[in-house]
C-alpha cells in the first residue's frame, strides 16, 4: 500500500538550461514570421486558443505559443500523445523544448520526479517501471519516448534511475527467465528470501540499503557483475519449495 509520502512526485521543475517564456520569445513584434502568423491576443484568453477537445489538457501543457507554425506543432504533439498514452497524460506536467536541432525536433517533454528507492518496495519498483505508478506513465515508456532528457539531466536522478536498473535488469528481469519462472515468481522469491522492511540483517531495513548492500563490493554478497550482483548463479526452483 502506498502512503502519500511515496506517491511520485509531480512538479513543474525546468531543465538545467533557462527555457525563455514562449510569449516572450513569439510576440508579434519580434517573431522571425509575418504578422499574419502571430496570434493575436485579443482573440481570447489562453483557453480560448486551446481546441475544445484538448480543454481537459489545459493544466498539463500551459501556454501556448502565438506563433502559428510552433501553435500548430504543439497542438499535432499534444494530439499525438492523447492517442497513444490517453487520459495518463494528464499526470504530469510538460514543458516545452526547443532544441534548435534537425537531428531533434522540439517536443512536450513530461516531468516526472524520481522519488527515492528507500520509499518504494521491490514490487513497486517494478511497478513503477512496467506499469507506472498512481496513474503515471511508467518509466519504461518515459525511457522509451523520451530517452533520458526526461531527467533533464539532473544528477539526483540519474542516481535514482541507476539503483532502479540495477534491481529490474540485474535481478527482477533475469530471475524471471530462469527454467519455469515467471515475473510473479521472481518478485514472490524477493519478498519471501529479502523481506523487506526487516531490523536484521541491517541490508534488509530499506530497499536503498538492499541495493547499498548489492553494490558494495568489499561487504556486499559475492559474485559482483559490472557493479550489480549474480544472486542468481545458485537459485534453483521447484513448483511449490525455492532452495539456493
């Protein structure tokens, strides 16, 4: 069951680099395009320039630019991400990114806070990750569409994604590929063999400290593989008994 204090947390944080204001960058005065491709501000209150089948969207995306051309691809990107991820999207904030690139077109990038792995269970990390959690998008889809600028490159979440790999592509996903197992199987072993929150041993009083103990390779477990563990090298399985 998850507290409020785990729930993910959702914020309009910016990337390390200043985004200027799209109505500041995009007024008529200044817009590298004709006056005739400036919105005007007149025509109505900034909901007013929001189609009326993207007005439950309003909160998630703000502002809108005044530049027809950038107003038009943000509206097609807006469409785009209600058809493939739904209603979901309305968990998150987004800010828009402007990369001046060809190789990379500018795009809603979603903010999504890496809370710490401390708060989280084993399932709930694979949860998180497969599925998402209270609603979010799941981390492999922000993976998957965004690849890492998610994380804006803010040094907190690397870490926290790094601690997230270690257990869901060194244990959780391998243990599920071994001889008749399975992903309910792998995370049922987990919780019966780690049982965590346990006093005794000290590794087993968080997740953080499982995965501090995992990583640690002067008084961590044996058989340390690129700064992850081989727990599974002597797990065996039969249907009803785990032995190792």
């Amino acid at each position: 069951m998850l507290t409020s204090a785990s729930k993910p947390l959702i914020s309009t944080i910016r990337s390390t680099t200043a985004v200027p204001s799209l109505d500041t960058v995009f007024s008529a005065a200044d817009s590298p395009l004709p006056p005739s491709t400036v919105i005007s501000e007149s025509a109505g209150s900034e909901l007013g320039k929001w189609p009326q089948d993207l007005h439950s969207l309003h909160a998630s995306f703000g502002t809108l630019s005044n530049c027809h051309h950038e107003y038009a691809c943000q509206i097609h990107a807006i469409r785009f991400l209600k058809a493939k991820f739904s209603d979901r999207i309305q968990k998150h904030q987004y800010e828009w990114m402007k990369y001046g690139s060809r190789k990379l077109p500018d795009e809603w990038l979603p903010v999504y806070i890496l809370q710490s792995v401390g708060s989280l269970s084993l399932s709930e990390i694979w949860g998180e990750w497969t599925s998402g959690l209270n609603g979010c998008l799941s981390v492999r889809e922000l993976e998957e569409n965004w690849a890492a600028r998610w994380r804006r490159d803010v040094s907190g979440q690397k870490t926290e994604m790094s601690r997230r790999r270690l257990i869901i592509q060194k244990i959780i996903e391998p243990l599920s590929k071994k001889t008749n197992w399975n992903i309910q199987l792998a995370l049922r072993y987990l919780h019966d063999q780690y049982p965590i929150p346990s006093n005794s041993p000290s590794y087993l009083r968080t997740t953080r400290s499982f995965i501090d103990y995992l990583q640690n390779k002067t008084t961590g477990p044996p058989g340390h593989i690129l700064g992850g563990i081989n727990i599974l090298q002597s797990m065996t399985f039969s249907p009803f008994t785990y032995s190792i």
